[in-house]
C-alpha cells in the first residue's frame, strides 16, 4: 500500500507536468479543478493526455468543447529511465 506521502508526491508530480504542459504555473492549476484521461491504444500505448476540466480551465489556455464540458489536450511525458544511467 502507498503511503499518503508518497501519493501527494506523485500528484504533485503529476500537476507539475500538466502545469508545464499547458504553459502556465501550477499555482494557476491549483485553481482550476481537473481529472486527466489518458488517450491510449488498445494496447496500452499512451499517445496523450485529456485535461478535462471540471468547470472552466485557466485564461489562455487552449480548450476544446462547450461550457461544462471543457477539455484541452496534452502530449504524453516521455518515458523516463529508472535509473540514473551516470550512477
């Protein structure tokens, strides 16, 4: 079992990367409630991420869709190594 710690790291993480992603600071995100949905192929491979914003996502943020129903897209991190091959 994880521990909370650990979740709110990976969370964190996790909204870094979004934040990043769409240009804007995670302090802005930390406004604008959202789920991801990850845009994969049957088999697994994730080509992107949906942002889906529960109720309206961040000034200048490019979105998709009508009110309540906003989304904007996001490329997939890259994979990152396990690691650190210089170690």
């Amino acid at each position: 079992m994880m521990s909370r710690a650990y979740e709110d790291a990976m969370e964190r993480r996790r909204d870094q990367y979004v934040a990043n992603a769409l240009g804007i600071s995670i302090e802005t995100l930390d406004d604008y409630p959202f789920d991801l949905d990850e845009n994969a192929s049957d088999d697994g491979v994730v080509y992107g991420w949906r942002v889906l914003w529960d109720e309206e996502a961040p000034p200048g943020v490019d979105v998709n869709g009508a009110a309540g129903s906003f989304w904007s897209d996001i490329p997939a991190a890259p994979d990152e190594p396990d690691e650190d091959p210089d170690a």
